[in-house]
C-alpha cells in the first residue's frame, strides 16, 4: 500500500478529527461514543502547529496516493528539557497494521532527533493492547501508571524511550 508522510496542513483538520474519533473507538467502543464527538477539526487548527523560542508542536499526516489521509500524528519537543511528548496518533481502522502508524513515528523520531531530545514520553489505556504492542514496536517501555486517569476505571500505561547522540 503507497503511502507518504507530510506536515499536517489546515485543510487535512476534519479529516484528522474524524480519523481520531474512528481509530479510539475501536479502543473503547460505546464508552467512546457516549463521551466524545468527531468534532469539526478546528482543534487541531489551533494545536497541531504551535511554535514558541523553547517549544515547538507539530503534526504529520499519512496519505495515499489518491490524496487520502488515512493517519495522523501530533507531537512536540521542549527545547529546554530535551523532552519530546506523543500526544495522540491514529490510523483510519480499514489500514491497521499496514505500517502507518510505524512510518508516521518514524518521521517523528526525525523530528525529536534534529531537536536533540533526551527522552520521549506517552502513555496509553491498559485496555488499548494494540497501542501497547505498537508502542513496545517502536522501542517504548513502561515507566509508570496512572490509575482511573482519564476515565474511571481506566489506567493510562506510561512509556517512555530514551535517545542517545554520539557527537
Ligand atoms: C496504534 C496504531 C496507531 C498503530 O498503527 P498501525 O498502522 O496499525 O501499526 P503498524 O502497522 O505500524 O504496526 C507496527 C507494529 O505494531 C505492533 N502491532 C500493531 N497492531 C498490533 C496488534 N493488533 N496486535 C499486536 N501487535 C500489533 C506490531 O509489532 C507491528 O509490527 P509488525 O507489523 O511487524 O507485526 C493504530 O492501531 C491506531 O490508530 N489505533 C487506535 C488509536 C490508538 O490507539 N492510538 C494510540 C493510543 S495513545
């Protein structure tokens, strides 16, 4: 499956809002659908670029060759600390596990790499294996939990990858 990874572009803003609904209610099902709603995409106008002397928020997206995006990816990297946050990914659920959520990590390695980031942090829902295996892929472990954090009930996993420069 042809693919590419590019920055996030205003125009890509529902789309991304609809990705994200779509691929975290395959996480949590009815609970998802109660709680949240596709949105218009105006967040990630607001979010997924974001640029201050000692932070910098980016986002990439995955699209086909027809145009169509089919994952997204929304980072950032503080300069003073040397650490980089994943705040959420998501693959349109038809192309799981097809290397999309690899290759858009992967372009965001590239960008805590130029920022010389010390560590990376995330965490995800214990109840979210696939996320878990996916991030274990990507050479993330675990560092910690957070109990019945942003739903009763549910413990977000922390997990954290350290880099190291040779220069
Ligand atoms: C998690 C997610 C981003 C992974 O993206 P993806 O494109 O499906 O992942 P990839 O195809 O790049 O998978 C890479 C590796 O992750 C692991 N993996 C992915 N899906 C898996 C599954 N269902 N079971 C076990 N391992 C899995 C495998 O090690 C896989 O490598 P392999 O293909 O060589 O076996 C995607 O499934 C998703 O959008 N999930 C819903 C939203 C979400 O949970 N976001 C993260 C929460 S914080």
């Amino acid at each position: 499956m042809a693919f590419t990874i590019r920055r996030f572009e205003d125009r890509d803003a529902a789309r991304v809002a609809e990705i994200m609904y779509e691929s975290f209610r395959t996480v949590f099902g009815k609970m998802w659908e109660e709680n949240e709603t596709k949105g218009d995409g105006s967040y990630w106008k607001e979010h997924a670029h974001v640029e201050t002397p000692t932070f910098i928020a980016t986002s990439f997206v995955a699209e086909q060759e027809d145009g169509k995006v089919i994952g997204f990816l929304h980072v950032d990297a503080n300069l003073k600390r040397g650490l980089g946050i994943l705040h959420s990914i998501g693959v349109d659920p038809t192309i799981f596990a097809r290397g999309v959520g690899t290759a858009l990590v992967t372009e965001a390695e590239k960008f805590w790499r130029l920022h010389r980031m010390r560590k990376i942090y995330t965490c995800t829902s214990h109840v979210n294996r696939r996320a878990l295996a996916f991030y274990k892929h990507m050479g993330f472990h675990e560092e910690g939990l957070l109990k019945s954090h942003f739903f009763d009930g549910i413990d977000e996993i922390q997990l954290a990858k350290f880099y190291s420069y040779d220069d």
